[in-house]
C-alpha cells in the first residue's frame, strides 16, 4: 500500500480553497488534506475538521505534513518565500509555491 502524502496549505483564499477541495473530494491519488493555516482566522470555520493555524510557525512545528503547498498573493512572494525556508525550519518538507 502507498504511502498517504499529508498535505498542508498555507493561505487558503482563492487559490488555496481550490487545492484545498481537490484534497478534500480525494481528488488527488494517496494524498490528504492534514492542515491549513491562514492569517485569516474566519477561515477556520470553513475547515472545521481539518486542524487550522493562524500562523506558519505552529503550521510547521506542531503538525506532521509532509508536503506544503503556498497560496499567498503575488505581493507576499517574497514573504512567502521565506514563509517556507524558514517556517520549514529545514525540516526536509517539500514546499511548492504557487
Ligand atoms: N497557478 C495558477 O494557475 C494560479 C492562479 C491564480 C493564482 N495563483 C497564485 O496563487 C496565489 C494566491 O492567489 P489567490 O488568488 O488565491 O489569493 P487570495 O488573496 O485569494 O488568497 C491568499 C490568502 O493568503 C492568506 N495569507 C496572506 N499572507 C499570509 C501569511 N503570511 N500567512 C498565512 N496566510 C496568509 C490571505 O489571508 C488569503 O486568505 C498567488 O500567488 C497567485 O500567483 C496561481
């Protein structure tokens, strides 16, 4: 049996949501939806079985994912960047940027 890839999301506006629903219908082969974290706290209610952080520190540090997807706007590239290579804290994740 294949691994189950844990999926985590960070920023889950437009962009996000939609990755978020693919994992959610289990539209995606062996994967799931394991975490979410928006600066956005309202959006937690959209995701009320999926554990929810509101900032990329806990994100990373007290959920297991393995894969982190990272759906923040254009204008937070840069930040997003860094959202990734350091909120991973090295940890070896795989990070894909949108
Ligand atoms: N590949 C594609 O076809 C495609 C299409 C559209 C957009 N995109 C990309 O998707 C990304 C997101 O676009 P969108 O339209 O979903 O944006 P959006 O504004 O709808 O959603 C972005 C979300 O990120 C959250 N966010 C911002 N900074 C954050 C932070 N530091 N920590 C946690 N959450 C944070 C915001 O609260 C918001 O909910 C953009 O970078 C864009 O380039 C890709």
């Amino acid at each position: 049996m294949e691994k189950l890839i844990r999926y985590g999301i960070i920023g889950i506006g437009g962009m996000g949501a939609n990755h978020a629903n693919l994992l959610l219908q289990n539209k995606i082969n062996n994967a799931c939806l394991a975490s979410v974290c928006d600066m956005n706290k309202s959006f937690a209610n959209n995701f009320a079985d999926i554990p929810f952080y509101s900032n990329v520190s806990d994100f990373f540090n007290k959920e297991k994912i393995d894969v982190a997807i990272i759906a923040t706007p254009h204008r937070k590239k840069k930040s997003g960047n860094d959202l990734g290579t350091k909120g991973s804290g090295g940890s070896g994740k795989c990070i894909n940027y949108m």
